[in-house]
C-alpha cells in the first residue's frame, strides 16, 4: 500500500485510489485488485463503455452463473464475470459517463427549405 494513497472515489464494493509516488491507480472492487498507470486506466475505462451488455446477457442467458458479463482483463486464460449492477458501480466508481444526446446543430440539417 502506497503511504500517499489518495482515494478518488468510493462505492458500496469498491474503492479507487491514486498513489502520488508510483503513479498508480488502484481500484479495489470486492475481492479483486486492479492497478493501473493513466494511460491502462483510460483503456480500460474505453474497454467498459464499449461492453455490450443486452449481447452477453443474451448469449448467456441459459449459464448456470448469475454473472453473465465478462470482462476480459488481457490473459486469454482468465476472465471477470460480473453482473449489470457490478458494471454500473464500477463505471461510478471509474465516473464513466453515458455518452451525452449530440443535437444537430443549424448547419448540420441539409435539407432545402420550401415555402408556400
């Protein structure tokens, strides 16, 4: 443990934290460790808005698990499955926004006004 850990965010499972002397980020959700340089955590943050959850739900809808959401953590041989309440608190945790409604702007709508 980094002596000067800051913690940046925390949940009901998990926790975030900042180490000023190594760097790294480190995100503790139940009883798995992930630490992570800037750059790994902005992939990794990337990696979780792309995850299709209604997909691997559907793909796995008949598992035994109750845990149908894998994520893949870089080893072929190992994966995380979670449920779609874990992947909602660790993107608070991670505070990964929902990609905001773009409106159209004026100049955006090609379209040829006709008046009568």
């Amino acid at each position: 443990m980094c002596p000067s850990s800051k913690i940046l965010n925390q949940s009901k499972n998990g926790i975030l934290t900042f180490c000023n002397e190594s760097k790294l980020f480190q995100m503790v959700f139940n009883n798995l460790c992930f630490e992570y340089y800037e750059w790994e955590l902005e992939s990794f943050k990337s990696h979780l808005s792309e995850l299709d959850l209604e997909y691997w739900e559907k793909t796995f809808k008949k598992s035994l698990h109750q845990r149908k959401i894998p994520i893949s953590v870089g080893n072929k041989c190992f994966i995380i499955l979670v449920n779609r309440q874990e992947i909602s608190e660790i993107k608070s945790l991670l505070n990964i926004q929902k990609n905001p409604i773009k409106f159209l702007k004026l100049k955006d709508i090609d379209y040829t006004l006709l008046e009568n």
